[in-house]
C-alpha cells in the first residue's frame, strides 16, 4: 500500500462541498488574505471563519500563516489537482453521454422540421 501526506480527497471534496469555503478559496486565488478578510464577505464572527479555514487547512488547500497578531492564510492548489484528475476519469463518460444527447436532440429535430422532410422527399424524387 502508498503511504502518502497528501490529504485524502473525501476530506478535499468536503472542504469544497461548502459555499463559504469555496468562496474563501476564491479569494485566496487573487493572493494572501486575512482571516478577517476572509470572513467580512459573509459577516461572520472570527471564531466562525476559523472554523471554515481549519477545514481547508486539515484538506491541505490552505496554509495559514501568524505574523504577530494576524492570520495570513495562502491557497495551496496541489490538492485541487488531485481532485480534478480523479473527476478527469469520468470526464470520458460524460462527454460520451452528452455526445449521445447532442446527437438524439438532432435527430428529433431532423424528423420534427417539416422543412427537412419536404427536402428528403425532393432528393428521393431525384
């Protein structure tokens, strides 16, 4: 078995199943941010934004920072790269779905298009 540090994905796709820490990781993806800075956009309490940074550090999708008395946390990507390889595997399928469906939809509106029929008909006539 690989032993490995990296954090596993369910605690990954957890950290990300949460609109305020995907929010928070947005804007972690313009620079360094505060905790504080962090936590105005919701108006949330300081205590309530650390637990949601704890959730994306204990996922490694952060790391945070005490310069004197502040907080300064930093997007760490590498583990959003495992999660979308590991959602790259199904890319294939549904791309094949969607193929499929794209390719219904045109047929339905093939045989619904009178247009189309009237021109079949003039082509067979030929």
């Amino acid at each position: 078995m690989v032993e490995s540090d990296a954090p596993p994905l369910t605690e990954i796709f957890r950290a990300l199943g949460d609109a305020t820490r995907m929010q928070m990781l947005g804007d972690l993806a313009t620079g360094e941010k505060t905790v504080s800075e962090l936590a105005q956009p919701f108006a949330m309490s300081l205590a309530a934004a650390s637990k949601h940074i704890r959730v994306l550090e204990s996922a490694g999708l952060i790391e945070r920072e005490v310069r004197w008395r502040t907080h300064v946390c930093r997007l760490k990507p590498e583990p959003l790269a495992d999660a979308h390889r590991w959602l790259g595997r199904y890319e294939r399928f549904w791309t094949g779905r969607l193929a499929l469906l794209d390719q219904l939809l045109r047929q339905e509106d093939r045989a619904a298009d009178p247009r189309e029929t009237d021109h079949r008909k003039g082509q067979d006539d030929e």
